[in-house]
C-alpha cells in the first residue's frame, strides 16, 4: 500500500504542472466572461437609472476629416497621420501614440482640448499603427514591439523633422515608445530631440502576470493565434464567433465601474470592431511576450509622466507603480480613483491637466538647456525579438 501511495504521489507530482496550467486557463476563461458579462450589466443599469451621457454629442472621428497625412515605412506599410499646426519650426511637437485594438481617435478629447491650450507653435501629431484604423495591413512578420518603435521613429523623421518633440503613448503605445527608447536611445540623450515622455495606462512587461492579461495564458486565445498563423480559412470561416468571443472582453475592461458614457462605449467598441481580426490576435502575442524593461534607464533621463486609473485591469495600476520606481526624479506617477484603461477618454479633463503639467516643465528644462551645436547620431540597434515557447511546446520536451 505505500509502494502503491508512493506512485499515486509521483503521477500527481508529474501533473501539477498541467493541472495548474489548466486552473489558470480556466481561471483566465473565467475572468474574461465575468468582465464582459459585468460590463453590459453595468451599462443595462445605468441606462436604467436615466443618466445623462456627457459625451452624447461628440464625433469622436472627426480627426478623419481633417487634412490626410501618411508616412510609408521601410517595408512599405502605409501609416495614415494627421498633423495639428503644422507649422516649418514649431517650438515643440507632441506626437501621441494610440493603444491595441485603437486608432488615433482615442486621443480626440487632448486634440481637441490641448491644441488651443499650447497654441500654434507646437505641433500636435497622431497616427494609426500598422494594421490598425486607416493605416495598411500588418504582414505578420512585423507584428513586433521593435517594429512599431521603429515605425515611430519614421514618424518622427516624417513629421517632425526638427525641433524638440515629448512622446506621449497609451497601453500599446506606451510599450512603442519604451521600444524607440531601447532601439533608438540617441533621440533621448543630452541634446537628443524627444525631451519628454507620457506613459498612459500602460507597463514595460508583465502583462500577462496580472489583470486581464491572464486571460491571455489560455487555449481559448492561443487557439485564435494559431488559427490565425496556421489556418487562416479557418479564423475567416469563425470570424464572427471569434470576435463575439474577444471584442466584449476588450470592451468591458476599458472603463471603470462607476463610468457611464453610451457615446464614449459605442466609439471605443467601433474601434475594436474595425480592428483586422488578424491584427487582433497577433498583437496578443506581443503583449504577452514584450519586455522593455531595458529602455526605463534611456526613459528616465527625460521628464516624464506615468498616468493609470485604479480600476484598469487591462494594465493594473502595479505596472504604473514599478514604472514610476524606475524613471527616477524626473518622473511624476499620478493614479486616477475609479478610472478604466481607457482614461483618457474616461477623465479627460484630468489626463489632461496632467500632460499639460508635462510640457510646462519640458518648456522649463529646455529654456535651461546649454545649446548642443553637433548632436551624436547613433544608428537603431537591431535585437532579435524574443522567443518564448509557449506551453504546448514546453510539454513537447
């Protein structure tokens, strides 16, 4: 009998890696349904209640109408722009950076609040990343952290070939700008041209660890990435139940419990919805996988801002903490009750307030600059992406 318990005991030792890995995934499965599920509840009851929306009115893409700008890439990805003042020597540029699943329309309440408010000298530009909003379809193989950081250093070069530019980047785009520190740490070093950062609701890795991200360790999602890489038929043939089963995931986490806007809910899913299914699943990977930890040092010798709401379980206010632990001095860490991750477009009087607080002091720190006459060049350093077995590889071993 105890030979027999013996290797009873071994087997369960030999299993309890799956049968965590399984708890997990049915844990992640099940987060990913109570969100969706607590997110249409929540918008049922309010609407109930008859509160008023304050955002009813607003066209949140009216950025579309505005003069077309667009930057063609090195692989010849057609990036759609848009660029605010754009005047030959503006006294700064801020070029903002859209999240996963987005387009350049979620940051319509700073274009339309921040441009007056800092006037015709500085430039205020905006782009869809690759496979997202107006912008071209990703090719797979450049559906990479180190690929968007490049894509918006070409950005920079295109659109704001002179003058001091501050970089201000929302979820996924936080994670781009961290990459065009790592790949490109000329542009932030004394006398370099982006003099300043914002990071939205974002992290530099981790995100898979904690939050919504969980949901992203599952075979439920890892099935949608293989489909997609191995079987496109397939994933068209699904298309529909793929995106029933991932768009109100991805909606239900962006607002806090308390937020009720119908307008601002209805334009944040039209952006989800017209998302490439493909861009969708593919980025998943690169959120799962990404580290940037290697840019924070590049980061923190230009003033910064790290902004979250405490309700964000997309990117946990905990990634805004460890940020914040890693700029340094230079950096402000301002976490915003009851806000979602989508915050700046939940409080954008707030988000705001906040990157106005930046370029003032950028605007201080650049009036005390001693003058650089040669600026050092340096070429982007090429790493290769991480590769990461995922766990159906792991248990091929």
């Amino acid at each position: 009998m105890a030979r027999g318990r013996g290797v009873r005991a071994d087997i369960a030792l030999d299993d309890e890696e799956p049968m965590i890995r399984r708890r997990k995934a049915s844990a992640g499965v099940s987060m990913l349904g109570s969100l969706a599920a607590t997110g249409v509840t929540r918008q049922v009851t309010q609407a109930r209640a008859g509160l008023d929306d304050p955002f009813a009115d607003i066209r949140f893409d009216s950025m579309y109408r505005e003069p077309d700008r667009c930057v063609i890439t090195d692989d010849g990805v057609r990036l759609a722009a848009r660029v605010v003042n754009d005047v030959d020597d503006p006294d700064l540029t801020v070029v903002f950076v859209h999240g996963f699943s987005l387009r350049m329309s979620s940051w319509y309440f700073q274009r339309t609040a921040l441009a007056p408010t800092w006037g015709e000298r500085t430039r205020l530009v905006f782009y869809d990343h690759r496979g997202h909003g107006r912008s071209d379809a990703a090719p797979p193989q450049t559906m990479t952290m180190s690929q968007l950081g490049d894509d918006l250093a070409l950005v920079l070069r295109a659109l704001a070939p002179t003058g001091p530019v501050v970089v201000v980047g929302h979820s996924m785009g936080g994670m781009a700008t961290m990459a065009l520190a790592r790949r490109h740490p000329a542009l932030f070093a004394p006398g370099g041209r982006v003099v300043g950062v914002g990071l939205v609701a974002t992290a530099a890795r981790g995100i898979t660890e904690a939050g919504v991200g969980e949901g992203l360790q599952n075979p439920v999602i890892n099935a949608f990435r293989l489909a997609v890489r191995r079987a496109p038929w397939f994933i068209q043939a699904g298309r529909t139940r793929a995106r029933r089963a991932l768009e109100p995931v991805l909606l239900a986490a962006s607002f806090g419990p308390d937020f009720y806007s119908p307008a601002t809910a209805r334009a944040v899913e039209r952006m989800i919805r017209q998302t490439p299914l493909e861009t969708i699943v593919g980025f998943l990977h690169v959120l799962e996988v990404h580290d940037e930890s290697a840019a924070l040092p590049v980061l923190a010798t230009v003033p910064s801002v790290v902004v979250c709401g405490d309700e964000d379980c997309m990117t946990p206010f905990q990634n805004s903490y460890s940020l914040y632990g890693s700029l340094g001095e230079k950096c402000r860490l301002t976490i915003i009750q009851g806000a979602g991750h989508m915050v700046a477009m939940e409080r954008p009087t707030e988000v705001d307030e906040i990157l106005d607080g930046l370029i003032t002091r950028v605007r201080e720190e650049l009036a005390s600059r001693e003058p650089v006459e040669h600026p050092v060049i340096v070429e982007p350093v090429v790493e290769p992406e991480p590769v990461r077995r995922r766990w159906w590889q792991r248990r091929q071993r």
